[in-house]
C-alpha cells in the first residue's frame, strides 16, 4: 500500500558515485535487479539506493541506510506535488573530492516485494501488468527506464 512517509512511491533510483577516475577499478554492475551493467569507464566506487528509504553500498555492504518510519510523513524524502525527492549524506561515506566525482543515475520502477523497505528495480516485461513495469523489446533489456549521466567539473584553482 502507500507509505506517505516516504512522499512519493514506485521510484527507485541508484547513483553510482566514481569517486577515482580509473577505468574499471570499481563495481559496474548496479545491483538491485536492475539488470544493467556500467561500461569500465564509468566503474563506480559508492552505490546510493532511493526508494522506501536511502542507502549506501560499497560492493554490497552497506555502510548506511534510512528507513522512513511513521511519524516521518511530516518530513518525508520526496514531495508528490513538486515531483521532487531530496536529502542529503554525509561525504564521509564516499572518499575522494566530491568535486572530481562523476554520477551515473539510473531510475525505474521500485518493487518492495510487499514488505516496504528499499526495494530493487521492478522486473520490466513486454507487456506491463499488476507487478511488473512494460516495454521490454528483448531477453537482454535491463529494468531500468532512464539513464542520466554527469562529469564532474574541477571547481578548485590551483
């Protein structure tokens, strides 16, 4: 059912963070049922999971997670009427400058298996159904809709 703690639902969203600029020294492959695998440039040391709640990954452990709880619908992660989601994380989870990091940001459908919690990619089929998203055009079609992909700009003067 609806969690209005959370202030928006069925969005799941993963930021891969490179936080060193070196081809394939990191994860490339996002996890979470999303079927996706990054090219070895854009190899990712910190993973961020958004939907019924945040998390932070390194290679499957996770170093920190939000779970919204009842009484966080008055302060919740995302704003159905604005279709905004925000929050913030400590750097300290990451490494490196966060002015040389790059972002690869996927986003689908999420799917928390009934039980709440941050949940995976919700499995993408041809057709959409009851629980499952639509347009799969073949077997090898990852679960994710959108990609989004940034360069980090060095902002300091030496």
């Amino acid at each position: 059912g609806w969690h209005p703690e959370y202030g928006f639902q069925l969005t799941y969203i993963a930021v891969a963070i490179d936080t060193d600029h070196k081809a394939g020294s990191g994860n490339r492959d996002i996890g979470h049922n999303a079927r996706y695998r990054l090219p070895a440039d854009r190899a990712y040391e910190r993973i961020v999971y958004i939907g019924g709640g945040v998390r932070i990954e390194d290679r499957g452990s996770v170093l920190a997670e939000y779970l919204p709880v009842l009484g966080d619908e008055h302060r919740p992660l995302g704003t159905a009427s604005t279709g905004t989601i925000s929050f913030s994380l400590p750097t300290q989870y990451f490494g490196g400058r966060p002015d040389t990091w790059r972002f690869t940001v996927l986003v689908g459908a999420q799917d928390d298996h009934g039980g709440a919690g941050i949940g995976d990619f919700r499995s993408v089929e041809a057709q959409a159904g009851e629980w499952n998203g639509g347009g799969r055009r073949s077997p090898e079609d990852s679960n994710v809709y959108d990609v989004l992909v940034t360069q980090a700009e060095h902002a300091h003067k030496k």
